[in-house]
C-alpha cells in the first residue's frame, strides 16, 4: 500500500514504509502551448486515477501506469540480491554463456529453497510485461532450475504451462 501525492509536478509516492520516491514528469509531457497559457498552471495538468492494484497517470501527452514491483521480481533483479530465485537466475545467465560460475551460483542455492527459486522465476515472468526477452530467461531459467529439484515429480508441470500460455495470449494481443 502506499500514498500518491502530487506537489509541483512532481509525483510522490510516500510508501508504506516511510520510503519517500519522487517521480517527476518533465515539462515535455504535458501540452506546450505557444498561445500564452495564462492559466495558473501553465497548462500542466497531471491527472491520477487509482485502481485497485495500480494508479493511472495521465497528461496531455501520455498515458502511464504505475503499480508495485512484485516481491519476486525485487527479489530477482534487486542490486546484489542473494535470494535463491536471484541466484538461480545468476546461475541460468552463467550456464548459458557457457561460465563456470553457474555451478558455484546454483550450489549456494539450498536444496529445500529450490523450489522456491524455480516459482519466483516462474511467478516473476507473468510480471515481466515490457520485455519478451526477459520473460524468456525467467522460464528458461526456471526449466533450468527444475533440473536440480531433489523430486522432480512433485513439481507443477501444469502451473509452468498456464503461464506460458497466459504469456503467450498476452504478447500476441499486445503486438
């Protein structure tokens, strides 16, 4: 949860956990008028919609929408992150560029935490909306990960497939 202010154009989100995060908007985003706006904004107007999972943001020359980062997603790509899904990530980036360091990322990942690590990867790709590419390495990395489960059996095959799927729906309708 967190409060969204706006003060000056610029767009504060007070988090939850006393975290302050500005966001400005550049003067470029909203309408430029050469007419002599003399209204007591300028002519910048920021419009905030709220929902129940993120805010819309809205001027007069973009759309944006703004949400929290889920927790695998901070947890993977977080600066010097060492939980297991990061690792295994790590790992994944290693193995594929033919490294060695994959097998010393994947080893510090605990056997009981792997599967933890492989649905992070797997949850984080439904989130990853902009990139193909790196929705991509987070399945791949999560197929990867999948090899090195103690029992292999027990792992949702079903889960990895609706989400590829989901992905699949979503990328083709967002072409």
């Amino acid at each position: 949860d967190a409060v969204v202010l706006v003060f000056n154009h610029d767009q504060i989100i007070v988090a939850s956990s006393n975290e302050f995060i500005p966001y400005p908007y550049p003067a470029s985003m909203f309408s430029s008028s050469s007419s002599g706006d003399d209204r007591e904004d300028g002519g910048h107007q920021l419009l905030l919609i709220a929902e129940i999972d993120c805010i819309r943001v809205i001027t007069a020359r973009s759309y944006e929408v703004l949400s929290i980062v889920p927790f695998q997603t901070q947890d993977i790509f977080g600066f010097g992150s060492q939980e297991s899904a990061s690792l295994l990530y790590d790992s994944y980036e290693d193995f594929e560029a033919g490294d060695a360091r994959a097998d010393h990322h994947r080893r510090k990942i605990a056997e009981e935490q792997m599967e933890d690590a492989v649905i992070d990867c797997l949850e984080a790709a439904k989130y990853e909306l902009e990139m193909v590419e790196y929705q991509t390495k987070l399945l791949r990395a999560c197929k990867y990960g999948k090899l090195f489960l103690k029992n292999q059996d027990l792992f949702l095959c079903d889960q990895f497939v609706e989400t590829c799927r989901f992905l699949r729906v979503l990328n083709n309708l967002r072409a």
